[in-house]
C-alpha cells in the first residue's frame, strides 16, 4: 500500500516505523539487564577474576536463559538496524537483497555459536 500526500514523500505501510523503533528499545532493555546482572556478579565475586569464576558464573541455569535472551536480543536488535541501514543508503534492488540476506546468515551463524559456546559449558 503506497499512499502519496502531495509531496514527493511516499508513505509505505502503518506503523512500520514504530515496530522497529519498539524492537530496538525492547532488545536494548534485556541487553541492559544482562549487563548489569553479569556486573553484579563479577562485582560481588570472592577471589580472582579468572576462568573458574565466568565457567561458574555462566554454569547456572538462570544465566544460561538470560544469556540466551540476550543472543536473540541482540541478534534481533543487529538485524532491525543493519537492515534499515541497507534499506536507506543502498538504492540497487539487487545489491540491497544480497547485504540483507548475508547480514541475516551471518547473524544467524554467529546466534548458532553462540549457542554451543554457552550450552557447551
């Protein structure tokens, strides 16, 4: 649905802008509470700053979950700005669609090791 007002500005779609605007600031907000969650923890921590504390930190359950939503937080945050990015400054169909669906793999590829990374553990 195209609608033109008059001026040389197109209007696409309802509320388009506002879902986007929406994913970033929720994706933003769970990226913000892991942060000061791990901070917590390696604030309030006895001992050195060293492997054993960030296995232990990451061995509970709870933070394995948080650390999940924060990959398809920021995964999803990545992907709303990259793809805005693409589809503002780079006009050639073609081009756009190819950046769009590597940004996308490549997201995908660095959510999927991340997974084995934190499930390995």
């Amino acid at each position: 649905m195209s609608v033109n007002y008059g001026s040389k500005r197109t209007v696409v779609g309802a509320h388009y802008g506002l879902r986007d605007w929406l994913v970033q600031r929720c994706t933003a907000v769970i990226m913000i509470i892991f942060t000061v969650a791990l901070l917590a923890q390696v604030i309030f921590s006895r001992g050195a700053i060293g492997y054993d504390l960030w296995a232990g930190i990451f061995a509970s359950q709870w933070m394995k979950g948080l650390t999940f939503a924060l990959i398809i937080a920021f995964a999803w945050h990545v992907w709303v700005g990259m793809r805005n990015v693409w589809m503002d400054y780079v006009k050639p169909v073609l081009l756009r669609l190819t950046l769009q669906v590597l940004t996308l793999a490549w997201l995908v590829a660095c959510a999927a090791w991340a997974f084995q990374v934190l499930w390995r553990m």
